[in-house]
C-alpha cells in the first residue's frame, strides 16, 4: 500500500490534519454555506471555521469544532487557505450525495501548509478516493465588528418557523424588511413585490419563539438576494437565533445538529441595505 | 419481408421493457436487427458524434412464445431498421399488468413497429389492447455492412468490473469537474477513475476486483501485472453507459486497449451488452 505508507510519512510534515468516520457531518455544514465558489478555511486547535462572502455585503460562517472530529492537529497557531467550495463538496460528496443506509464514507483530510494542496483521502466500502485540491493565497475576511453588547433587539426562533416563510420569500421583491420590537408586531417580515407587498407576523407568545428579548423598535431592509441563499443553513437547522445591532446589521446563527446528535453552528452577517426612518 | 413476436410469460415482459429502456438511455436512435435466432439492439457512432459503439443481444427464444420472421431473402435471412430507442422503451411503459404483448412490422402509410399491449383490467375478466405504431426506417442491404458485431479488441488488460452503483456516483461527480477521464486497471485487480484539472487531482481506486482469465494468446501474459493499461475517454459517455444500467449484471468486464479503446462487456441473466468508447484523440 504505497498509498499509506506515503500517507505515514508525510504525517509529520503537516500543519493540518483532520479524520472525521462519517464525512456527512463536514459536508452537511458546508452545504449551508454555499452559495459562492470560493471559501476561506481557518483552522486552530478549536477547529475549522469556513467563511464564504458576497458582494463585501454578507458572509457565511461554518464552525466545525474539533471534537466533530475523531482526529484533529493544527501544528501551527492557525492554518488558514482558500479553497473553492464547490470542487471540495464534490470531493467529499464522491461517493453519492445520499448514500445507502449503513455505510459511511470515512474521511482523512491533510494540508502541509502554504503552498500546498488540501488532500482528502475518502474511503466507502473498501474503495478509496485521493483529491488533491489545489489552495489559494487567502484573502482578508470582513470584519463585521457585530459586538453582542451593540445588540439591540434578540429572538430565538424553532427554525421550522421560518422555514416556510424563506422558502416562500416574494423574489420578485427586492428587499426583505425585518421588523422587531417590544411592540406590536413584535416581529415582522416583509416584502415589497410585483404582485403587492406581504407581511408576516410571529406573536410573541408563539410556541415557535424560544426567546424575545426587544429592546427598541427596529425596521431595517436587507437585500433579498443576499439573505436568501441563508435558507441553505435554515433548513438544516433546529434553532436560529435573529439579532440585530445599532446599525441594523443583521446576525442569523443557525443551530444545526449532525447524523451523531453533535451540535454545530453556522452564522450569516448582513448589512442593512438603507436607512428606514424609525415608524 | 415479414416480423411478428408475441410475449406471454410476464417475466420476459418486465426484462424486455428493461432492455428497452436500458437502450433508450444508451442511445438516441439505434438500429434493431432481426434475425430467426436473436433481436439486437446496434449503436455504431460516427468517429465525429464521439464513435461510441454498442451491441446488445437478446436470444429470442429467451423472450418470445411466438416468433416468425422472413428476411430480405433466403440467404440474406435478417431485417435491420432504425428507430428512436424513446419510442420503443414509451410504448412498453403500459406492460406492467399486461398479459401480452405482439410486437408486428406493419406498413401503415410508411414502415411501422406496431406493439399492441393486451392490458388485463383488474376488475374483470376482460382486457383491453393498446397498440403504438413506432415509425422506423428499414435499413437497406448494403448499408448492413456498417452493423456488424464489433470485433472485440485484443485487450492489454481484462478487469472485473466494480458494484457499478458505486462507479456511476463517482463518475457522476467527477463530471461536475473535468469533461475527460482516465479509466486504468492492471492486472493485479487495480482499477483506477481519474481526473486532473488545474484546480484538483481526484483519483478513485477500486481493489482486488479480479481479472478475468485471458481468452487469447498474446503479450499480455508477459505483462507485469503491476503495469497499468489507461484511456483517456470522455467522461460523458462513460456516464451515459453507467446511468444504463439500472440492476447490476451477473458478470462485467472491462477490457482495455491502451490509449485505443475501453470495451465493456455485461450479461444479465439473458441479455449481453457490450459497449465501446474509443480513446480521446
């Protein structure tokens, strides 16, 4: 097996390295975050987070902690390379996207620094895959600055609540309109669209609100083109927590829990598209 | 000229739908020859569409409790016509619950394939016929010599094939990324899918498959059973090939010629199919 032998070998000489049984629980969290071709990967000895960015307006975040991980080793401080996305959930997706009940695919992931090439050893039923991926110099990140003491207005939602309500969204309307308050409408979401505008309302006392802490009335629009691939992370997702801040930027965590019952988060930043004055 | 063919039995039913239906997806139009002892199904590309080849067999005996057929003449006992494999495979979807079916060549303002499906209706005793009347063009004499079986290549390495299930969502995710792959085997049982592109080297190894034992004399037997025979193909018609296959056959092989031609060969319980896709040139 010269294969593995190469694999020992090199085993020292990487930064990263990474072995998961059940490539599923990787692969599900990245395909809630993709919704562009390039991704930036950071990893330290707490795990991965995967961001993916658009228009220098929104940006995705998956976290995937080292204890997902049968085997984790970051060598360096942190390891940090761009990849495109599209190619690697391909990759680690090679063996069927939905694969008969029983068998896993098992996952070796490898990276020996800057320069070199994301390997990905996968193995399903004795066959074995080798992808050599080639990285990318990584590119500075937004900084979103969203600070949870700048948060404003907080609501905790069963996703199953908003799952509908995202799937369904008027795409013919340019903007969605988040409304949050310690008032009536408590939360609301809006479109304005060729066919007329619609407005959804979620009582505070709903069973779907886990949790409603508004401080002030906020009415902030955000771009639907931009939060609409978010409903990739929604439906994965059991929770998802709504935030907002001073500037009405916008903070969607999405709780997500694997094929082993472990918990996962990803998180999408959203700035306001304009200045709606307060109602 | 004369064709008619009657299947009773339900079970040759359900495989000859299958067949059709593995034809459809194999081909867009294909060429059915008819003659007393077998039905084949025939796919000869121009090297321009991308020379892929195809030889389906069926032993009619296998299939049909009635068969006549009167050729173009005594010595030339054989009916070749072309037709769109879509009709065929659209005309047998009513079979399932069917009693029977006739298969009958027909001349109704132009040349037909007239399938009439005896429908049994749950509730009584009585049956209904649907009858689909596939246009097709018969194939005249001299063009036959394009039709013949294709020759089987002598192969630098014969290999069994993998669970194609497994192939077939490998290649299908492999064509997301690459338009041409690599098919290689050894014989020692190693076969390899790659792909290379600027952006990523994926390669898929399957093991200890197994080698067929070698038919003819030839170099082969001296060949180092590390040393790899490869192809460079186009991915799509391997895929196409793959996605035809819906029930894994009782025995596939792959046969490669390096850098000239991989050649499949499958048989599920009556029917052999062989399927050729020539190296990228």
């Amino acid at each position: 097996m010269p294969l593995l032998t190469q694999q020992i070998q090199d085993e020292n000489e990487n930064s990263l390295v990474a072995s998961l049984d059940n490539v599923r629980n990787l692969s599900t969290i990245l395909k809630a975050i993709h919704f562009k071709d390039f991704a930036t990967c950071f990893a330290t000895k707490n795990g991965i987070k995967v961001t993916v960015e658009n228009a220098k307006c929104v940006q995705a975040n998956a976290f995937i902690q080292a204890e997902i991980f049968q085997e984790f080793v970051v060598q360096e401080e942190s390891v940090t390379f761009r990849i495109n996305l599209t190619v690697l959930l391909d990759c680690l997706s090679i063996f069927g996207s939905s694969p008969m009940p029983g068998t896993l695919t098992a996952l070796r992931m490898c990276y020996q620094g800057y320069g070199h090439p994301l390997m990905l050893f996968l193995e399903e039923g004795g066959v074995v895959t080798v992808c050599k991926i080639n990285t990318q110099e990584p590119e500075e990140t937004l900084d979103f600055d969203f600070c949870s003491t700048n948060v404003i207005n907080k609501i905790i939602l069963q996703s199953e609540g908003l799952r509908e309500a995202f799937s369904e969204l008027d795409m013919t309307s340019e903007v969605l309109q988040i409304t949050m308050s310690p008032n009536k409408p408590y939360f609301r979401l809006s479109t304005f669209g060729n066919a007329g505008s619609s407005h959804l309302d979620y009582p505070k006392d709903s069973d779907l609100m886990e949790a409603f802490h508004c401080n002030q009335t906020q009415v902030n629009r955000y771009k639907i083109s931009l939060l609409k691939p978010s409903t990739k992370a929604l439906v994965l997702s059991c929770k998802v927590s709504i935030r907002t801040d001073n500037r009405g930027f916008l903070s969607l965590q999405y709780m997500i829990r694997n094929e082993d019952g472990q918990i996962c988060f990803v998180e999408y930043y959203c700035c306001p598209d304009e200045e709606v004055p307060e109602s | 000229m004369k064709f008619r063919a009657k299947i009773v039995d339900a079970a040759c039913l359900n495989q000859f739908t299958r067949v059709s239906n593995m034809i459809a997806k194999l081909a867009k139009t294909c060429t059915l020859r008819i003659s007393p002892n077998k039905l084949n199904f025939i796919l000869s590309d121009k090297l321009a569409s991308g020379g892929v080849s195809m030889w389906c067999e069926l032993e009619q005996e296998n299939f049909f409790s009635e068969f006549q057929m009167e050729g173009v003449s005594a010595e030339n006992n054989e009916i070749y016509l072309e037709l769109t494999s879509e009709n065929l495979s659209r005309a047998l979807k009513t079979t399932q619950n069917a009693r029977s079916l006739k298969i009958k060549l027909t001349n109704k303002h132009f040349p037909c394939l007239t399938i009439s499906v005896e429908l049994q209706l749950s509730v009584s005793s009585s049956s209904r016929i649907v009858t689909h009347d596939i246009p097709i063009t018969i194939i005249p004499r001299r063009l036959w010599k394009d039709l013949r079986e294709p020759s089987v290549p002598d192969s630098d390495v014969s290999i069994y094939l993998p669970v194609l299930k497994t192939m077939r969502s490998v290649v299908e995710k492999m064509k997301n990324i690459s338009n041409h792959l690599i098919i290689e085997a050894n014989l020692n049982g190693d076969l390899n899918l790659k792909i290379e592109t600027e952006l990523v080297c994926i390669t898929t190894h399957f093991k200890d498959l197994g080698n067929p034992p070698l038919a003819s004399e030839n170099t082969s037997q001296n060949r180092n059973p590390e040393e790899m025979a490869e192809v460079h193909i186009d991915i799509k018609k391997l895929l196409q090939f793959l996605a035809g296959q819906q029930v894994n056959p009782t025995k596939a092989i792959c046969n490669i010629v390096n850098n000239r031609i991989v050649h499949f060969d499958l048989l599920h319980e009556d029917v052999s199919l062989q399927y050729f896709i020539p190296a990228l040139s």
